[in-house]
C-alpha cells in the first residue's frame, strides 16, 4: 500500500466530531423580549451555542464550518504523503531461474510470480525496471524498461530451466547494478535463507508444496562386460506412491517397463544392462507436477585412448614408464600416430601437436625426503601425496618451464607450454635412489597425465552432462565457430579458441552440434534432488520498502495543505459569528428604542 497517512493513529482525535455535535444538540431556546435598556443585562447573558436542554438538532452553516475545521485538522495530524514520482529510482527484480519454479504448470511459481510483478508496477508506475536472472551465475534479461509492456516482453524469456539458483549472490548482483538508491524484488518457490535487514529488499516467495517424482541420478558406464546403467528414482513426497519407469534403446528393441513401489521419501536404484548396439538410452517417468526431472537420455560414455610412443634407452626408466602406462588402461603403445612422446632424450622432436614428456637423467644425483612443494591446481598433481616417499633426483640441470613439483630449490617436474598449447614437461627421477616408482603415487601421475591429455584430444570430454555443468568440445580441426542445436529446435553459434569450444547447455535433453562436417551430441539431465523437492516451496512476503528513507524521497508532505484549508475557513467561521452578532446587536437596539 502507498503510504497515504503516516500517523493513523491520528484519527482518533475523531471522536471530537460527536462531542461538538453535543454541544449543538443540547443548545438552549430563547425567546425574544422587548427591554428598555440592556444595562442589567449584559452580564447576564449566557451564549446561544450551549445548553442542557435536549433539543431537534439544527445544523447552521457555522456548525459545518467548524466540522470541516476539526476534520481538517485531524486530516493533517496524520501527515498525509502523495507519491511525487520515482523515474530517478530503480527497481531491479531478481528472478529464480531453477527449474523447480516450473511445477504445477499452468499454475507455477513462475507465472505466479510474473502475476506479481504486474502488480507491483501498476503501483509503482514509472520505475526504471531491469531484471535480473539467478541461475548459477547472475545476468541481466535485457535493457531497463519504463513501460509495463516493455517488461512483461521481456519476462518471456524467463524459462527456469537452471538447476540451481544462487539468489544471494544475485542480489548482490542488483545491488552493485542498481546502486545504493535502488529497490529489489525476489520472486522466488523459497523462504530467505536468513532475515531480511535490508529494508530495500523485498522478498516474495509465490511456490506451493507438492509432491513429485524424480530421476535423481542416472550414470551409464562400461563395465568388464559391456556397458551397465544406474537409475536413482526417489519418492519426494509424505505418501507412498508408485514410479512407472519406461526404458528405451534406439536399436528398435522394445522398450523395457517397470513399477517401483515407494515409500514417502524413499529413493530407489536400479541397475540394468545396456545392450551393446544400443547408442541413445532414454529413461521416462510417469508424469506429475514436475516434467523436467520425469525423464533422461544418455549417450555412450567412449573413453579414447591416447596414442603413445616411448623412445628410452634406459631400461630401468623404460620399466618405470611401461608400468605407468599400463596401469591406467587408456594408453595405446602406437609409433605410426603420436599424441604423447615419452623419452629420455632432450634433443628428441615430437611430431606436429603431440605433447612431449623428458625423462631427465643425470650423473650426480641424491635422495631427498622432502618437504616437497606441489602445485595443487596443476592437473599432474590431482590425488598425489608425498609424505614419506624417497625421490632421487639430481639437480644441476636446468629445467625449463614453470615447476610443479618443487624440493627446496630443486623443481623436480616442469611444465612448459608452447603458443599453440602444446606441453612439454620435464621429468627427473634416478630410480636407484627412489622408492616414487614401488608406491601409488606413480600410477597416478601417470593416470593425471593420460587423463589431462585426453581432454585436448577431439571429441566432447563428456557426453552425458547434469544441469547447470560445462564441458569441452576439441575439433579435428580449425573452424571459426560450431553450431549448436537445442532439442526444442533453437539454434545458436558459438565461437571456437584454439579448436576449443566451451559447452554450457541452459536446457535438458540430446544437443546436436556441427562443426563443418563433423556432428558430435551432448546430453543434458535435470539431476538435482534439492530443485526436485517441492516439499519446502512455500508462498509469502517479507521486507518492505517504506522505510523513512524512502517516505522522504519519494513521499511528499501535503499536510500543509489541509492547515491552509482549516485556517481560511476558521477566518471565515470568525467574519460570520462577526456579522451575526452585529445584526443581533441592531436588532436588540432597534427593539429597545421602539420600547
């Protein structure tokens, strides 16, 4: 509501009204006499407007007068405001992109929510509004606007199909936006995390509890015979009820059913075996309030092994690195295609984009125990853990590139990187005076660097993808862009660093993206547990924006007014008892001198 009145309480003073009416109700009745003089009489006289004799009410024109006075008055005691525009203010309305604000359509959180902003721009008519999208990251949905319309064409592209909505930081967000004048609205399924304090703030939850059905995890991934799929449905209600699942395979087999009785709250797993000419699996859920978590597609999870060639002449070093190798199941030993070059001589050129691991030998060497010092957001250190082992190195050499892991002064592995993005890194070890080799941090440096030289290999690192994550896409070859098309049909290009594309799907199910000739696919999934409990969603609002910041901005005093009002009629009230009691005087005169 406007902050019409600021001191309602003022209207108490009201009850004047009937005493002053009281006051004209019990006046006296007094008949005219004729006198000779009014010399005894002039102390005698009592006043007309009052009286212990119940009488008809009359109502004069002072009677009014003085009513509209006291109504007047009291009217200004409250201070009344009127809104004197807000054009210089902005209203910044952050808007809960999750896709838990989707449930219940036609009847959602969402389009209750933009039932919500149409209202409050009817009463706050000429703010600049801008809207804000919470998803994982904070954006802005367009332009400011000034007209309704222009606003409600934008809340069309509010879609909700994030899995995760991170308002505080959305809020901040607005805030840095708006500046420090500004007013923000919340809409979102949710209560504030903590209380509100700022009293810019307005926070308006429009969800509704329901119950729902949900995939909540779906994985597919080879196994010694095949491939194997696993299924988590949960029951995210207080009843028990029942999942029908459908599994489909596009190699024109019938689709496999099942029913899964549930408790209230229960989550379930199922396993099962993926036939092996089957490449798309998709997995659909009986419908309820909530479709976007009813259904799943997964593609086959191709794990590419990387092509290596070793060119060592010590044997002992030779061993060490075959058993790397060998223990991370992804490295193919290949001399006619070389994506990763192992040796022990510095001199040895790797062919065009292969990487390049220098096993450096050197003649005087000598046992260290540490501390060693790890760069831990270096992919080659991911899970190692140095405490107790024995590294035998040398240390005259000098390695180039940034070193990884450090003893003292002596780095131990560098990596260096070319322009193009290839790596070249150096290694040095003595085995003689090592126990790095016999303990498990020497498989998983080499799985860190099979893995790490995966990622830049061709293809999508992974084909299966949860709401709200990213992956890479590394092209064949160069191109400028690729394009992306969404399940629903929507297309859009995205550019291309370095044969590199980052993918961050807004939407569920199969993308198709083209790069010339080349078509590779992404899945996406809705498989958030939290997003798919509607139990907690709830309707209400808290914070408010009148503040006495806001009533001295944009709220301008009129009590002035009503005090002018009152003071000319109560002048006026004074010229007509004036003229009133001069015409009674001549009258009283005139009948004295006929006396």
């Amino acid at each position: 509501m406007l902050p019409l009145f600021t001191f309602p309480l003022a209207f108490a003073a009201l009850a004047a009204v009937p005493a002053l009416l009281a006051i004209y109700w019990l006046r006296n009745r007094y008949k005219r006499q004729a006198v000779s003089s009014l010399m005894l009489w002039m102390d005698q006289r009592q006043p007309r407007e009052g009286g212990s004799r119940v009488e008809r009410l009359q109502i004069p024109l002072l009677l009014l007068l003085e009513l509209l006075v006291l109504v007047l008055l009291i009217i200004a005691a409250s201070d009344p405001r009127l809104l004197i525009g807000h054009a210089s203010r902005p209203l910044m309305v952050v808007l809960d992109d999750s896709y838990s604000m989707q449930a219940g359509h036609p009847d959602s959180a969402r389009s209750r929510g933009i039932e919500r902003i149409r209202e409050t721009l009817d009463k706050h008519r000429g703010y600049a509004t801008h809207l804000i999208i919470a998803s994982i990251s904070p954006q802005a949905l367009g332009e400011p606007t000034r007209q309704r319309r222009q606003t409600m064409d934008q809340l069309k592209r509010w879609q909700c199909t994030s899995a995760y909505a991170d308002l505080p930081r959305a809020i901040s967000f607005a805030t840095e936006l708006g500046g420090p004048e500004a007013h923000i609205l919340v809409i979102t399924d949710q209560q504030p995390p903590t209380e509100l304090k700022d009293t810019r703030t307005q926070w308006q939850a429009v969800g509704k509890p329901m119950s729902n059905l949900a995939i909540i995890n779906a994985v597919r991934s080879p196994s010694h015979t095949g491939e194997r799929c696993l299924l988590e449905v949960a029951n995210l209600s207080p009843t028990a009820s029942i999942a029908r699942l459908e599994i489909t395979f596009d190699n024109n087999t019938p689709p496999q059913q099942s029913a899964l009785q549930l408790a209230p709250s229960q989550v379930q797993r199922i396993t099962f075996d993926v036939p092996p000419t089957a490449d798309v699996i998709r997995v659909k859920l009986n419908e309820d309030d909530l479709m976007i978590d009813n259904e799943v597609v997964l593609l086959p999870e191709r794990h590419r092994p990387v092509h290596v060639t070793t060119r060592i002449a010590d044997e002992v070093l030779a061993t060490m690195v075959y058993s790397g190798l060998a223990s991370t199941g992804r490295a193919r030993l290949d001399t006619a295609r070389t994506e990763l070059l192992i040796t022990d001589q510095p001199q040895a050129s790797a062919p065009v984009g292969a990487w390049k691991l220098v096993m450096v030998k050197e003649d005087e060497t000598a046992s260290y125990v540490g501390p060693f010092v790890m760069d831990r957001a270096h992919p080659l250190t991911q899970g190692l853990s140095l405490a107790g082992t024995i590294w035998g190195s040398g240390s005259k050499t000098n390695l180039p590139g940034l070193p990884v892991i450090t003893v003292g002064n002596t780095p131990l592995l560098t990596d260096e990187r070319s322009i193009s993005g290839r790596h070249e890194l150096h290694l040095r070890i003595d085995p003689k005076l090592s126990t790095m080799q016999d303990s498990a941090n020497w498989p998983i440096l080499f799985w860190n660097l099979i893995e790490w030289r995966s990622v830049f290999l061709p293809g999508i690192r992974k084909p299966n993808l949860r709401l709200g994550a990213s992956t890479t896409l590394t092209l064949h070859q160069d191109a400028e862009q690729v394009q992306v098309l969404e399940p629903d049909g929507h297309a859009y290009n995205l550019p291309v660093n370095g044969r590199q594309v980052l993918l961050e799907p807004r939407v569920t199910g199969l993308h198709q993206i083209t790069a010339g000739a080349a078509k590779y696919q992404l899945a996406v999934n809705a498989l958030s547990p939290d997003e798919s409990d509607l139990s907690t969603c709830r309707t209400n609002t808290w914070g408010d924006w009148l503040d006495e910041r806001t009533l001295q901005r944009e709220y301008q005093s009129i009590a002035w007014l009503f005090i002018l009002a009152a003071l000319l009629l109560m002048v006026l009230h004074q010229y007509l008892i004036a003229r009133s009691t001069r015409g009674m005087t001549d009258d009283v005169i005139s009948e004295g001198v006929r006396v």
